[in-house]
C-alpha cells in the first residue's frame, strides 16, 4: 500500500496548510479544502461535523472492522519567527504544533488507502476535527456523530514531537499525557486606607496565607508514586500602594495522570482556601474549569502500531518505548473515552539545525517525518483491514 505515497504531494500539503493557518473553530478554508482533496478521492465526505469538522468514509464492501485515523486542523494565536519561505500568510496566526503536517500525512494516507480498496475489508474513516487547541473539538465531532454509522471499534492517532530524532516514534501504552484543568481562586478581604489596617483584612495576606497552605496538597495527600502537580501562575490584587485591598484573584493549572488525583487535589484547595480566608474575616470562592482527560492507550492497538512502526521506520531503534506521561494534554483523550484508541509520537527532529518545539513561534519540523507517518497509518490499516 506504500507504493501509492507521493512525497512531494503530501510536502506539499503541508506548506499549503502553513501558509493558511486558521484559528480554532475558524477552519473554514481549511476544511473546504480537505473536503475538496478528499471527493477526489472517491470518498464518502461529510461536513460541517462538529462546526468545521470533515469526515470522509471508505466503504470497502466486504465485511470487516471499522476504523479511524484522525487529523487536527487549527492553529495557534503565535506570531511566527522561522523565515521559512512558506511562512504563515496571516499575522499572528501559527501552525506551531504539527497540526499542518497532521492533516498532510492523513491526506496522504487516504490516498493510498483509497488507491488500495480491492485489497482491503471492513471500513475506513478519515477524521478531520477542529478546534484542539481550544475547548476539545474532538468532543463537538464525537457529539455530532463522527463515530457512529458503522460504529468505530478503534482510533488512531499521531502528534509530531520536535524532542524525538526524525524517522523514531515515541509510544507507550496506558497514560501518555495529563489532564489540564484550570483553577480561579477569589479572595475577599475588607478595604482600608494603611494607616488604619485593624480596620480591615487584607486580600494580599489572607492570599499569601492560601498560597502556603496550598503547597502542602501534594506531599500530603497524594502518593509520592503518582503524578500529580499545580501551578498558581497568575496573581492580581490591589490598587494603590496605600490602600489594603479588599480582593485578589489567582489562578493556574492543576495536571494530574489519573482522574482521582485532580478530585483530590480540588477538594484540597476548596477547603484550605476558605478556611484560611474565614479564619481571619475573609471569604475564598475556588471555581475551576474541566480541561482534557488524560490520553490513555489501548494496549492491543498500541502493539499493532508498535509493529507497523518496526516495519517501516529505518534502523533498529525506530520504536522508544514512552517510561513515562508527559504532563501535556490532547483532546484525542474524548475518543478514548468512548472507544478503544492509541496515540503516538511521531519524530520530526531537524538534524542539522534547529526544529524548535511546540507552540514556539520557531518550530520547524523536518519534513522528511511526514513519509513515516503516511507508511505507519496505511501499514495500520493494511494489517487491520487486509
């Protein structure tokens, strides 16, 4: 089935992609023109899945099991410093995640999947999803469809890695990636002018105070052997150098493994917050926004991408086995929760200068990764549906 891959098609896509970026749930050129790139192909094409989304259906006839490779297709708010000759056309706006190269491998997938249907059985579903960076754009297209009508029994996906050299593949089965959630912590004290503090509280200390209780969550009431962790990150308060300010707001991220380790943590923080604010005349209101659950690999789908790799990544080495989570998150994590579904790291590292890493305004992956991509997904298939 490799034998349909076009390399300078698929390099090609993918500097088209960068000069066009679109923000999330923007990706209306985007999506037209996949959309487009997939009716040559002969595919089944449905649109406007889940806003932008685009999803494509290869029917091969015979029966056999359904699966899916998916592709993300927004870019981020950077202003972008790499000086390539096919820099982002619009200002501001930045493919500094791989996600141009995501969509190019699956466009090329789907061409020499296509081009190969008498050879295969069962079903194949080509998933373009919007929104990643943003507010899960994989649980809009889960929620508009994308998976049913045949059910999906198994999902793939790749996310390109800067740390990793070209022609490798990073994967693990279980827990790759964190959850993201957000916390906003609001502090309410009593204004007073300086030279009268006794008749106020002041935000900034009753602040101060939950800051140091808040240190003790992790080394008291999580395992030492889990990963867990938080950050305050943004802290805001007052207004005038002699006026005790009556509020302060703080906020930051809590990235966790496991599901139970961010309830605890949540718990926690609740309640050191507004016990420390009541104990001395203030109040604390704690809110937190649920972000992306953790990636978690299936490890009967993580072994068939562990041989598809082998097979077609140059040297011995192609397949690093992942020790441990990285505390990064993804929305591919919504699939998993309702099918079976692995993801894995695909190396893109630049050998003779640099590549940058995610999200930098410089990233600059090493094309010649996109070819291993397109071979690992049509291999994928080619063992599940051949």
């Amino acid at each position: 089935m490799t034998d349909q891959y076009n390399k300078e098609e698929v390099v090609a896509l993918r500097r088209h992609f960068h000069e066009n970026p679109e923000l999330s749930f923007e990706e209306f050129e985007t999506s037209d023109f996949i959309a487009e790139k997939l009716k040559e192909m002969d595919l089944e094409v449905s649109c406007h899945i889940g806003g932008t989304g685009v999803v494509a259906t290869l029917d091969t006839g015979r029966p056999g099991p359904v699966i899916a490779l998916r592709a993300d297709m927004d870019a981020l708010p950077v202003i972008e410093e790499t000086g390539l000759p096919f820099e982002s056309k619009h200002p501001g706006i930045m493919h500094a995640c791989g996600h141009d190269c995501h969509m190019s491998i699956l466009l090329g997938a789907a061409k020499a999947i296509s081009l190969s249907k008498d050879r295969l059985k069962g079903t194949i579903k080509f998933i373009f999803q919007p929104g990643e960076e943003a507010n899960g754009g994989a649980k809009c297209i889960i929620n508009d469809g994308a998976l049913k009508d045949p059910d999906v029994d198994g999902i793939f996906a790749l996310h390109m890695m800067p740390d990793l050299p070209t022609g490798t593949i990073g994967i693990k089965s279980g827990f790759l990636s964190a959850t993201d959630d957000e916390f906003y912590i609001k502090v309410y004290g009593h204004g007073a002018h300086s030279s009268e503090p006794e008749t106020g509280v002041n935000a900034i200390v009753i602040a101060s105070q939950i800051v140091n209780g808040l240190m003790s969550i992790l080394g008291t009431s999580i395992s030492p052997y889990d990963i867990a962790t938080f950050s305050i990150c943004k802290i805001k308060g007052g207004d005038a150098i002699n006026v005790i300010p009556d509020y302060v707001e703080m906020s930051g991220m809590i990235r966790c493994v496991e599901k139970k380790n961010k309830l605890i943590i949540r718990d926690k923080m609740r309640s050191i917050s507004e016990n420390i604010a009541s104990s001395v005349g203030g109040k604390a209101e704690v809110d937190f926004i649920d972000g992306f659950p953790s990636v978690n690999n299936d490890s009967t789908l993580t072994e068939i991408v562990i041989r598809s790799a082998a097979k077609v990544l140059p040297g011995e080495d192609g397949v690093i086995m992942i020790e441990r989570p990285h505390l990064g998150s993804e929305d591919f994590s919504y699939y998993q929760e309702v099918i079976p579904g692995v993801m894995f790291m695909l190396g893109c590292a630049q050998e003779d200068s640099e590549t940058g890493s995610l999200h930098s305004s410089i990233l600059n992956v090493n094309e010649d990764a996109l070819e291993y991509g397109v071979k690992i997904f049509t291999d994928i298939v080619e063992n599940m549906c051949g």
